[in-house]
C-alpha cells in the first residue's frame, strides 16, 4: 500500500534554470581611460551576441528577448542554450508545448545539456508526469552531481512515486550542497520522509510485530 507523505507546508520544488553566460572581464580603469572626449551615448549590448543580449532583456523580464532567443539559434551559435531559455519563456507564458518542444531541441544539439535535462524535469513535474521528471532529473544529477536544486526536486519526485528510501538520499545529499541555513529548511521534510519509510519497513510483510 503506497505511504501518504506528508510535505510541509512551504515545501515547494525550485524552478526552472537559465544558461547564463559570463560577460568578458574588462579593468575597472579600462572605460576611464578611454572615455571620449565629447559626451556620447555608448551602446553597451556592442560586440555582445544575439544569446548574451537576449538574456539581457531575458533577466529584466522585457519579451523582446524571445525574438533575440530565436535569433540566436538561427545563428547556430549556441542553439541549445537559446532553445533551453526560450523553453523557460515560453513555460511562464503557459505555452507548455511549445515549451516541450523547446527543451527537446536543446537536447537535439547537446544530449548532455543540464540545463535542458533539469528543466524538461520540471516541466513533467508540473504536468504531474513523476516517472519522466525523475529519468530527466537523474541524467542532470549525472552531468553535475553538484548542483544541489535538482536533488531537492528530485527528493519529491520520488517521495510521490513512493520511492522513499532513494528521496531520503537525494535530499541528504541536496544538504551537504548547500549552506546550513539552506540545509535546515529542508529538515522537516526529511523527517517526515524517513518517519514514512520506516512505516514503510513495518508495514511489509514478514516484519517484526
């Protein structure tokens, strides 16, 4: 018989993840010195590609970085990263088919994609499919197992399929990731998960009485 596990009432999975790209480094003298002499407007997105300044706007939440999303995978730069951020737009519009498609074609072009994997996780999570969120959510574990969001997410996952013993590592796990403080909010519901497994153990048959 399937265990009811009780989640704490704050408890939520995190949400989705952008590919972030790190700008070049300049020295802080750099603009000083070469300021021009007369006042000018300077274009700041200059020399920037189609993704970094789609993900600009993307992170000042302006629509506008849809187009340069799409843009950006026209280019073939980097279309796996702009397919994966276009995927998070098009999930927060409701769009999720699109958002589908999306997250698939970043794996079309880079099967190891982390970002993809974890986010094709939350998606399946939203729409209650627990068994492909997992599968997607183990492959992302597989490509960075230091990346503590996903093990959270992963614990519920599979604390909902019943899965009680591996939820109680992988939220073990998530702890050592991150900060005391971090790791206390999680507390409670890894209590409660191994409060249920050991239920669990009891209820089988053959167990001590």
């Amino acid at each position: 018989m399937a265990q009811i596990i009780k989640f704490p009432g704050r408890t939520t999975k995190f949400g989705y993840k952008r590919v972030r790209k790190r700008g070049r480094a300049e020295s802080p003298n750099q603009l000083q010195l070469f300021l021009p002499r007369s006042a000018t407007i300077l274009d700041f997105n200059a020399g920037l590609s189609s993704f970094e300044r789609a993900l600009k706007l993307d992170e000042r939440d302006d629509l506008r970085a849809e187009e340069l999303y799409r843009q950006a995978i026209a280019e073939e730069g980097c279309a796996a990263d702009a397919y994966c951020n276009l995927g998070i737009l098009q999930s927060k519009q409701g769009n999720t088919a699109s958002a589908f498609d999306s997250f698939t074609r970043s794996l079309e072009h880079n099967p190891r994609h982390l970002e993809a994997h974890y986010n094709l996780g939350n998606l399946y999570f939203e729409v209650n499919d627990h068994r492909l969120a997992q599968v997607h959510y183990q492959i992302a574990a597989e490509i960075d197992p230091s990346f503590p969001n996903l093990y959270f997410n992963l614990a519920l996952v599979l604390a909902i399929n019943n899965d009680l013993a591996c939820a109680v590592r992988a939220l073990t796990t998530y702890q050592t990731l991150v900060s005391s403080e971090e790791a206390q909010k999680a507390d409670e519901l890894l209590e409660n998960l191994r409060k249920s497994l050991a239920v669990a153990k009891d209820a089988r048959p053959g167990a001590a009485g």
